[in-house]
C-alpha cells in the first residue's frame, strides 16, 4: 500500500512563533500598523501588494458601489435567510446565488471581460481603441452584443446608474482619469450609447478602474465580491435581530397548490 502522503503546497500564509506571514509578507513588521483591509484582501486574491493610491481607489470603489435598499435584489434575499437569526447564512446565500449572475459585484469581471474583448478586436483591426470612428465600433461592438446585452449594461428602472458618476468622480479626484482603460471606458460609454442606446452600470466602471490597476478579469470579480460586502452585512445583521415571522413563513391564504391530487398508499389505504 502506497502511504506516501500528497504535499500541497501554499503561498498564502505560514504561522510561526511570535508572528505569522501573509503571502509572503511578515503580518507584525510589514502588514501591522500600515495595510488596509481592502489593500489586505487584494494581497489575499491578487498576490501582491497595492500601491497608496490604488488602495484608496478601492477604498472609493466599495463605498461607492455600495447600495443598501432591502427592497432591491438580492438583499431582499439577505433579508429572508436571515429572518431564522442566522447572519452568516444570508451571507453565504449571497454569496452563492451572486455566482454567475448579470448583477452584482462579482459580475464585474465579466464586464471587465468585455472591455478587453472590444479593446483588444478594436486593437486588432488597426484602430486607436480611443480615437477610433463609429464604423469601426459598430463593426466589433456588434458581435460583442449579438447574442446577447453584455454584462456591464443593465440600468434598470433609471435612466442612469448614479454609482458611475461617482465613480468617475472618485477617478479624477485620485488622478487616474488619463490611464487608457478608464479612457476607453469613456469613449465605449459615449459611442455605445450612440450605436446601441445602452448605459453602462457600476461593473463596467468598476472593471475599467481596475484594469488600469494590471487585474486580470478573472481577479476582479472576486475581490470586488470581497469588498463590496457593506450592504449585504448591514442587512443580515439587521435581519437577524429582527427575525420577522412575515419572512419565516408565508400564510397559508397566499399557497395555491397547483400539483397531482393527494392520494393515499395502498398500505396507509388498509388501515383505515
């Protein structure tokens, strides 16, 4: 029998004696007293550290995105798992369901996926992605929206998402609105609403900042999920306290039973 055990290796973390490390760096001389928490958590999914202002960036970017209403999904379903008392269970509820959807923060990388797609076609084609004419979008932005509205692009309800202006005021605060995503996320805002009649959201905003940041699509998701978490602990937290029976069961003058009638099992049927 073969017992040789399997070494799985690790980066991202050693304890020792008097101090334990994080992807590399010492937690009590280079984290301790100078990392933020969102400079930490980019550390924990990117593996590198964040310079001052790219930290701040994020901390703009998670107070930025972050909405709070119960009443819009998928806090709505925050509020009912937590409704039993338990806040770590509507956050893992959002979590999950959040997993490939259109909306939310971890559909960021997708929108950020598309930014690189019509960048890199517009690229491909000769064109300066910045300077290039309506023809030449049309031509590639066409393809991109041939199956499908892209993930970046749902505004419901309103006519703008007021996360973007904020953000784009947050990126001329800190000096970045010359670097050439957030450049090519102005022009596509600009070009795609004349081509398309479509408004970008906060993801494609978010993925143009954060692209200029050198992350990956596949990165962006993730830790946009990891920061963007304010509302959705703010209501599980509220939910739990208030545990509300309305959201624990719903009266059984709103169930409609629309299945195969009952029936009775022969040997339940030879008791009676």
């Amino acid at each position: 029998m073969n017992r040789t055990r399997p070494r799985l290796p690790t980066r991202v973390g050693h304890a020792e004696w008097g101090d334990n490390w994080f992807r590399g760096y010492s937690v009590a001389r280079d984290l301790a007293g100078c990392e933020t928490i969102t400079g930490l958590l980019a550390l924990a999914i990117v593996g590198r550290r964040f310079d001052s202002n790219d930290r701040m960036m994020l901390d703009d970017i998670a107070t930025a995105i972050n909405v709070a209403d119960p009443r819009i999904w998928p806090l709505k379903l925050v509020r009912v798992a937590s409704a039993y008392g338990g806040q770590l269970a509507a956050m893992a509820a959002a979590t999950v369901c959040l997993e490939g959807a259109r909306v939310g923060e971890e559909s960021t990388g997708r929108a950020a996926q598309f930014l690189v797609e019509l960048r890199d076609a517009l690229l491909a084609a000769g064109a300066d992605p910045a300077q290039a004419d309506d023809r030449i979008w049309e031509e590639h932005s066409r393809r991109l929206f041939a199956q499908s509205r892209p993930t970046g692009f749902d505004v419901p309800v309103r006519v703008r998402d007021e996360r973007v202006e904020i953000l784009a005021q947050r990126v001329v605060a800190r000096g970045r609105s010359e670097l050439p995503y957030w450049r090519f996320f102005e022009k596509a805002v600009d070009t795609l609403w004349r081509i398309h009649n479509v408004r970008p959201n906060m993801t494609l905003a978010v993925g143009a900042i954060c692209l200029d940041m050198g992350l990956t699509p596949r990165e962006i998701g993730p830790l946009m999920t990891a920061i963007g978490t304010a509302g959705y602990w703010a209501n599980a937290c509220e939910g739990a306290a208030q545990m509300p029976a309305s959201l624990q069961a719903l009266p059984d003058s709103c169930v409609r039973y629309t299945g195969p009638p009952s029936r009775v099992s022969p040997r339940a049927g030879g008791r009676r």
